[in-house]
C-alpha cells in the first residue's frame, strides 16, 4: 500500500529543493510606503476684457486740448478725477475733501487793490482798475453797494483763496509720484499763450501755487467770486514726462495725445486708427490694492452706426455702448430688448434742453426798428403775451410721448428738476389751446376771417402793422426725431390760429456762425436747437443781455432770442454773486426762473435723453445726469462678481 507524505514534510522538501534554507516566518504586519501626492499647477486666471463702443473717435487724448465727447469717456479710465460731479453734487477723488469756507479750506479775504490791478468788475467783466470803473468793495454782494472808482481812495475788494489737498498715494501710470507740483505744470500749459484752450477760471485765476508735495493753493483775482471755486484744482499733468516740450508742441505728440501717462485704473496700450483703442489695467493705480478696475483690458471700439452698434451689443461684441452712440431714434427697440432680457437700456434726462427760440429781437433791429422800413421782420415776439400764447399753443407733452417714449420731461424753467435750487412751484405751461388763443388776442392777433385753419392776423399788435399774418418761418435740422418734434408742433400751433412754413437745414447750415447764419446771426422767427451746459451751476447767465451774440462780440453768445430785460440781468447777477450756503443761494435764483416762466426768453421744449446700452450681466454701470458716463469705469463688473 502506498503512502502519502505529510503535507507540511512535502512543503519542506519543496523549499529546500529551491535552495531556500529557512522559511521566514514574519513576527509583525510591515508598514505601507507613503507617497506625497505632487502639487496641483497654479491656474492662472483668464484675462478679463471689457468691450466699449464709442460713437465716434477721439479726436485726441491730450487732456487740455479742446476734446470730443468720445475723448472724455476715455480719458475717464486713464484720469480719475481731481473731482466728479455726481448727481447735482461733487465728490472727492484724488483730493481729501472738497473744499468750503465752513471746513476753513476756503475763504474770502479783503485785499487792498490799487489803480492798474487787473480785477473783475460789477458787471463780472475782467478790467484794469482805472477811474471809471464800477467795483463792488470788499463785502458788497448787491448792485446798491457797488461804487464808481474815483481813482485816488484807498480801494479793498474781496478774494477767494482755496486750498487742495492730494490723497498722499497718487502715482502716474510709470510708477512715478504724483505731487502737486504737477497740478501746477498743467496750470502752466493752461495759461501760456500756446495752450490748447483757453478758460474763463484761468483768465479770472491771479495765484496758482504747491505749498508743499501735496498742497495746492488758488487765489482768485480780486472781485471773483466763484460759486464753484471748490473746483478750481487743475488735473495733474506729467512734468516728469513733458517738461521737455512746449505748451505748442503737445497737443501734437503721442505721449500726450495719444497715449498719455494718467493716474487713474488704465493705461493706453495700442491706438489703431478708425477702429480701436485698448487700455490695460495700471497695478500703481491708487485703489489696485481694494481690487480695481475689475478687468485687465479695455477695447474702445469705434462704430458710429447705431444700428451696427447695436447688432455688436447683442452678439457680445459691445459690452457697452456709450452715450456717444445716437441712441435717440432706438430708444423704444432698447425697451424691448430689455423687455426681453438681451440687453440692459438706461434712459436719463441729460443737461441737454431742446429749445424754440423766438426771435424776440432780429439782428436788423441793432440799429433801430421800424415796422415800415425794409429788412426789418415785424416785431411779433416783442409782447410777453405773444410769446405765453405760443407757449400754451405746443404740444409739448404730445411730443415726450410720442417722439421720446415718455422717457423724459417738459421742463418748466432753464434749470433742471432735480438740481437743489429748482424752484418745485413753477409748472411748464401746459397745452391748452384755448388758454394760448385768449393770450394771442390780448396781444392783438385775431381769427379776421373766422376761419380757424388759416393764421391770426394782427389787429392792434404793438410795433406790428396791421393786416399782418401771424405765419412764422420755423428752421431746425434734418435729424429724424426733428422732423418728428416739428410735425407734432405744427398741428398743435395751427389749432391757434398759428402758421409754419417748417425749413429743415443741415446742422452745419443752423449753427453757421453770424451774422450769415440763421441761429447765431439772429435771423429766424422760430428756431429749434439744443443748449446744454457741463458745470452744475444754473445758467441764468445764458439769457442776459451781454451774452446776445452782435458784430462787437463777433456773434458769440448764448442769449440767441436777444432777450433784453434789466431786471432779469440783475436777478441773474445777484444769483452769481452768492455762494451755495449761502441764505440767499436758493431764493436769488428762485427769481430768475420765476422771470424766465413769465416772460420765456426761450420756450425749453423737453430734456434731450442721455443714452446707453450693457450687456444684461453687467453691473455697476451708472448713468448719472451730471456726470461722465464711464464716472465709475473701475468698479464695472460682469457675470458672476455681479453676484456677491
């Protein structure tokens, strides 16, 4: 019988017939190898890029020449500040506080004046001090104080010193520090007879000067008083960059108009003529360490078709479209497009009014009038009643609907609704024909022939000869939204009795310069324009007989109805001469627009509309009345960052 070997004895043999002399027998569990997982690569974040479609090009970056709209909007990213103006009211942006006589950085000091001192005047005129000359002493705030100089008695007049102080870490885009020096370098370029422009504020400026690396002082000379002198900081120019060129030479050198060294989120990188500008982000801007500017690149595109622009904005080539664009006959297209989640529309009523000047008095008048004499058009504005009849006779409210969707206002007086010193009791005159034809008829125009649908013809109208037919020639452009305003204008005025022959001119044609030109040589019965202002300060000014353009001022003026009213002049006068807080700051331009609402130098037709366009997921862009629209380019933002 065979036997089996022992399991364990065949195990041995089998060992030991591979050469192994002992089996190993582990006396503990053997520890498992660590392996040190390999770090994961640093993502780099995407380049973040903005997209900015302009209406037009700028016609340069050189920040104290003579610049377009577009220009501005760009020199907002490069240029932040010295001071926005936001909503009616002014901000602090590379200064510490804005300046006022109640915070001591302002006051007003008498200052002896003696017989050669350049000086402004009574009536606000830049003169030598001589003899003759009528002067407000130091003060004197009213027309009853005011004095005629007599040349020999000790003189003081009052003066305005402010001073500026800069944030301590302002640095130009090269890493260079900003310091008030530099303020003081484009004050220079300012004033020199080379400079790009020349201002009213450097003219009325006798001292600019830095009292230390971040301190800047202006004095005014004697007799100005400036209601906004918290303002009067000129924005740093580079001294480190330019200095080596003339006041001349810049406005035509890249490093100044092209691609000019800035202190604010951007800087220039490329400028492709009649396409693009593109920014990138400075790292020593003076808010780089709070997170902004949110993106790293900006492309200013030019694209001056609207309807192209707006094509750009919906496929995600524009992430904005700027106010430069004209958006005015899209702007119900905009509304649906908001309706329907493609795109943000924003719709404010600018510092724009769309005006219908009456021509009050013709330049053919400046000789003398006669209703008889040829050339000289009849006197038919002349009475207030005329004027107030027409008034009331304009659909004003038809046009807001109809031609501007209801996006904006009928403006009661010169100054906007929501400036502080609008008066909330003046209404505009509202369309009531019946009201217009009573006030035609107290100024003489009656329906002769008793047929409503041909023109009034004077009856008993003062300096008009009778028999003469209330038809009036009314001049504006081709624009469409015009041609949309005129047509709704002209039923409205016929329903009084009121006729239009309506003449529609290039806006080259309108604005032509005098005495040739229609507007600004004072040769129209009725007139449609716009005027708008950039300052914050009310323009009473505007319609005050020394701004009525004649042959003496070489036809400049803003008074295009030549308005002539004393004591329009003086209340506009003693308003410019207060200061805001002042008690009589608010009641002295009360005045004025209660005798702009009585006696309508000009009839403003509506608010012309600022408009703009984003991407729906945009965020932080505001479109503010007073301000730059790209104000607060650095903290734009889009998708997902609009979240937290």
């Amino acid at each position: 019988m065979k036997k089996t070997l022992p399991l364990v004895l065949l195990l041995f043999i089998v060992i030991s017939a591979c050469g192994i002399s002992q089996l190993a027998v582990p006396t503990e569990t053997p520890t498992a190898e660590v392996v040190t997982p390999l770090p994961s690569p640093t993502v780099t974040p995407e380049p973040r890029s903005l997209s900015i479609c302009l209406g037009q090009e700028p016609n340069s970056l050189y920040p104290l020449g003579d610049l377009n709209a577009a220009a501005r909007s760009v020199l907002a990213a490069i240029n932040d500040g010295p001071v926005d103006t936001i909503g009616y009211d002014y901000q602090p942006v590379i200064i510490t506080r804005i300046p006022s006589l109640e915070n001591g950085d302002a006051e007003i000091v008498s200052t002896p004046v003696q017989v050669g001192t350049e000086v402004v005047d009574a009536d606000g005129n830049l003169v030598f001090l001589n003899t003759g000359v009528r002067v407000r002493p130091s003060g004197c705030r009213a027309d009853d104080c005011v004095i005629t100089y007599d040349g020999t008695t000790p003189l003081e007049m009052d003066q305005m010193v402010v001073k500026f102080t800069l944030r301590p870490d302002l640095t130009w885009a090269d890493g260079t520090p900003l310091t008030a020096d530099d303020s003081v370098f484009a004050f220079t370029l300012a004033t020199g007879p080379d400079a790009a422009v020349k201002s009213v504020l450097v003219e009325r400026t006798q001292t600019y000067e830095a009292t230390d690396p971040q301190t800047l002082q202006w004095w005014g000379k004697p007799g100005f008083i400036d209601p906004t002198y918290f303002t009067n900081i000129w924005a740093p120019a580079p001294r480190h960059a330019w200095s080596q060129f003339s006041a001349q030479e810049l406005p035509d050198i890249d490093i100044a108009s092209r691609s000019p060294i800035g202190w604010g989120p951007y800087m220039v990188d490329e400028w492709v003529d009649g396409d693009h500008i593109t920014l990138v982000k400075n790292p020593y801007y003076f808010l780089a360490a709070d997170g902004y500017p949110k993106f790293d690149t900006l492309t200013y595109r030019f694209i001056e078709d609207p309807n192209m622009a707006l094509s750009e904005l919906v496929a995600g080539r524009c992430d904005i479209l700027d106010p430069t664009i004209r958006l005015d006959n899209f702007a119900g297209l905009l509304q649906e497009m908001q309706s329907g989640e493609q795109a943000q529309a924003f719709f404010v009523p600018g510092m724009t009014i769309e005006w219908l000047g009456l021509g009050i008095t013709p330049a053919s008048y400046d000789d003398g009038y006669s209703p008889a004499r040829e050339g000289d058009r009849q006197d038919i504005f002349g009475d207030a009643h005329t004027r107030q009849g027409i008034a009331y006779c304009l659909d004003r409210e038809g046009v807001v609907k109809n031609a501007l969707y209801g996006l904006t206002t009928v403006p009661s007086t010169y100054i906007p609704a929501g400036h502080p010193v609008y008066d909330p009791n003046l209404n505009a005159l509202a369309f009531i024909p019946e009201t217009g034809i009573s006030l035609l008829e107290q100024a003489g125009w009656r329906d002769v022939d008793g047929d409503p649908s041909t023109p009034r013809t004077a009856v008993n109208v003062e300096n008009v000869t009778a028999g003469t037919p209330l038809q009036l020639n009314y001049y504006t452009t081709t624009a469409t939204q015009r041609r949309q305003v005129a047509d709704i204008l002209s039923k409205s005025l016929a329903q009084c009795g009121i006729g239009l022959n309506v003449q529609y001119l290039s806006q080259n044609d309108l604005y032509s310069p005098g005495p040739q030109g229609l507007l600004f040589g004072r040769r129209f019965d009725l007139v449609q324009y716009a005027m708008g202002v950039d300052s914050i300060e009310p323009p009473c000014g505007w319609f005050t007989t020394n701004e009525i353009p004649t042959a003496s001022n070489s036809w400049v003026g803003t008074n295009l109805t030549a308005y002539k009213n004393e004591e329009f002049d003086a209340a506009c006068r003693a308003a410019q001469l207060t200061l805001p807080g002042d008690a009589s700051y608010v009641e002295s331009y009360r005045q004025t627009q209660v005798l702009f609402s009585t006696e309508l130098p000009a009839i403003p037709l509506y608010y012309r509309l600022r408009i703009a366009a984003a991407r729906p997921d945009l965020c932080h862009f505001d479109l503010d009345v007073t301000a730059n629209p790209l104000w607060n380019i650095e903290a734009f933002d889009m998708g997902e960052a609009c979240k937290d």
